[in-house]
C-alpha cells in the first residue's frame, strides 16, 4: 500500500519537498495561502488542502491519515506546529528552523513513540549528518562550517535574496550566536567576528557568527565548533545599521497612534527586494572541516558543496539542498532504517554508515554533490 506524506508549508522549499517526495508516495502539501498551493495542482500524485496550521485542532485532525508529517513552515510557529504532531502520535521531519530548543520536546516525544527529526536542512542538517558519522569514528577535535545561499547575480544594494520567511533570515541577525571554543560555550553577537574566505566557484565571500551549531552544543562533547554565514562582502555593515537603528525590534513603537513592531515593517519592505524572480539563479556554498585523531593518527577531513539553481527543473538550489536533504532521511523513516523515538538532531541520523552513505548518494542522484578531501 502506497505510504502517504503530509508537507506542512508550500513554500518554495516545501514544495521541492513534495515534488521530490511524490515520486514515490502520496503526497498533500498544506498551507494558509491557495496561492503557494496552486504551482503543485497540476502535480499528478500531490494533492493540496487549505489549511491554518497554527492552529493545534486542525493539524491534529489533519495528520490522522498519514504515515509520516514533513515541518517546512515559518520558523515562528515551528515549535507549536511540531508539537501538535508529536501529541498527535505521528512521525516528523522538520526544517522549520525555530528558535526554541527542539530537545525540549524529547520527553513527550517519548512518551508518544514518536520518531522526530529536527533541524534537518543542509546547516543545520546534513553539516549535523556529517559530523555525527565522523564523531562515532574519531575523536574530533575541531568542526568548523561556512555556509551561505546567495543570488549568482549581485543586485543593488542588497545582494541577497532569500527563500525563506524574511522574519526567519533576520532571526540570524538578531539571534545571539553560540560556539565552542577549548570546551566553553561563548555567546556573542550574531554578525560579529568578520572574515573573509576565498572560493574557486564565486570568489571572496565575508563570514561571520550566527547560531547554526544549534543541537550540536548539547549533543557533541567537542572543544572546537564553530558555524559561520556567507554573505558577499559588504552584507555584514547594512546589516548591523538596521538592526542597530531599531529596524529588527520586535518591541511595539507608535507610529500616529498605531502601534507597530518594526520587525513585520522591515520585513513587508525587504521581502520584495529580496525575493527571488522567476528563472532566476541562486547557489548554495558549504565549507565543512572536521580534524582530529582518527586510528591514532592526526586526520582532517574537508567537504565542499557547490550547487546553482537547477533550470531543467526551475527548482532554486536552497530548495535542492535543504529540501533533498530532508526528503532524503524522510524516506529512511519510512523505510524503518531510522527508527530512533524521541527528539534526534541530525547528527544521530549520521552515526549509522549505511544511513550516511544513503544519503550522500540520494543527494548525488539529485546532482546535489559534497566533494570530499582528507
């Protein structure tokens, strides 16, 4: 009997998740807006259903017939919407990218025998796959990850679109940033720390801290990890300017009367400006380093990921690595290959070899390819 998958969000990653996914099951993609829906109606094996998934009586009623749940929505109702289907009893993959510690919900993960993955994306999510399959075989010792989605084309004055809610993007720039150095957890503004990488593909790219370790704080005893974004050089002072005047505040001001956030205002302003048109490129860049002693022996391995919007298909690269990612380890739940009750991070799904390797080639069967170096 054909297994049936709900894709919560029909976003543009959440719809290459679908599409993906429907190649060989059925597939309902769910969002608020008929709009986003409508690119997958013309889908042979997805169906669509208007819903509001903020709402924890409607996912419940929702997920009833469904053997496994996709999270792709906002990361501001991630946490909510997760819960639901976890208190419903169904299994779930998410790349919702909230802000609240998904660990939190292991106990009622538990307690409902539930399988969850969270964080399941490229960074956080296949960086996390990677480092679980080398910790399990060496002592590691410093995990370093630069990863960043950006347009081909440079467009003033940003030089940056994104596929995401803008609210999650600017989340990275307000959100305190967290990494390990000599076993100590420092926190530290995110944007700080600037340095400037060369790459083959794109040229010279600006890094800089945002919280992408994530569950790896908790899950990984190693004295040296550190994630950084990659933007276009230039990014990092436009951005301290908004935030520092204000313009990502989340705290009401009035304006004539009204009182407004100047988050959803910046947001409704950038969206447009930064929102990708139809056709149009975008590239995924990851540099991953692992070092450490492997069979008594000082071993450093390097993964780098290059991939551009895919025009046979009109599906933009952020979508490919994200969402193959997820429709990757999706489909090892589903097969019962992963199996694990409770809150798992990533880097549990890549302690197991043939679970690593499983996804290493459903992402290179999809053109998605991490080349390795040691």
């Amino acid at each position: 009997m054909e297994k049936k998958i709900a894709v919560f969000g029909a976003g543009l990653v959440g719809n290459a998740i679908a599409i993906d996914l429907s190649k060989n099951f059925r597939v309902t993609s769910v969002d608020i807006n008929p709009e986003s829906l409508e690119i997958l109606k013309t889908r042979n094996n997805i169906d669509t259903l208007k819903a509001d998934l903020s709402k924890k009586e409607v996912i419940h009623e929702i997920v009833k017939d469904f053997d496994l749940i996709i999270g792709a929505v906002p990361g501001f109702m991630g946490y909510s919407m997760v819960k639901a289907v976890i208190e419903a009893g169904k299994n779930i993959v998410d790349i919702s990218f909230f802000p609240e510690n998904a660990l939190d919900l292991d106990k009622i993960a538990k307690e409902h025998g539930v399988v969850a993955v969270t964080d399941c994306g490229v960074a956080p999510g296949m960086g996390n796959i990677i480092l679980g399959y080398h910790n399990e075989r060496m002592v590691v010792d410093k995990y370093i990850c630069y990863v960043g989605g950006l347009p081909v084309i440079r467009e003033w004055p940003y030089e940056y679109k994104s596929v995401f809610s803008p609210i999650d993007v600017i989340e990275e720039y307000t959100r305190l940033a967290r990494y390990v150095e000599n076993s100590h957890t420092i926190t530290k503004e995110a944007l700080s720390d600037p340095e400037l990488i060369h790459f083959k593909e794109v040229g010279t790219l600006e890094a800089f801290n945002t919280d992408g370790l994530r569950s790896l704080i908790d899950t990984m005893k190693i004295p040296n990890m550190i994630e950084k974004t990659l933007r276009y050089p230039g990014c990092i002072e436009y951005l301290r300017v908004l935030r520092e005047s204000g313009f990502f505040s989340y705290d009401k001001i009035d304006v004539k009367g009204i009182k407004i956030r100047p988050i959803d205002v910046t947001a409704k302003l950038l969206f447009p400006k930064w929102k990708l048109k139809p056709g149009e490129a975008d590239f995924t860049i990851m540099r991953i380093l692992i070092k450490g002693q492997e069979n008594q022996a000082e071993k450093t391995y390097i993964y780098d990921l290059y991939d551009e919007y895919n025009k046979e298909t009109d599906t933009i690269s952020m979508a490919r690595t994200t969402g193959y990612t997820c429709s990757a380890v999706a489909n090892l739940v589903l097969d019962g290959k992963f199996n694990r009750v409770g809150i798992s991070p990533p880097e549990y799904v890549g302690v197991e070899e043939e679970n690593y390797r499983y996804i290493l080639k459903y992402l290179k069967d999809r053109q998605v390819n991490y080349v390795t170096s040691d």
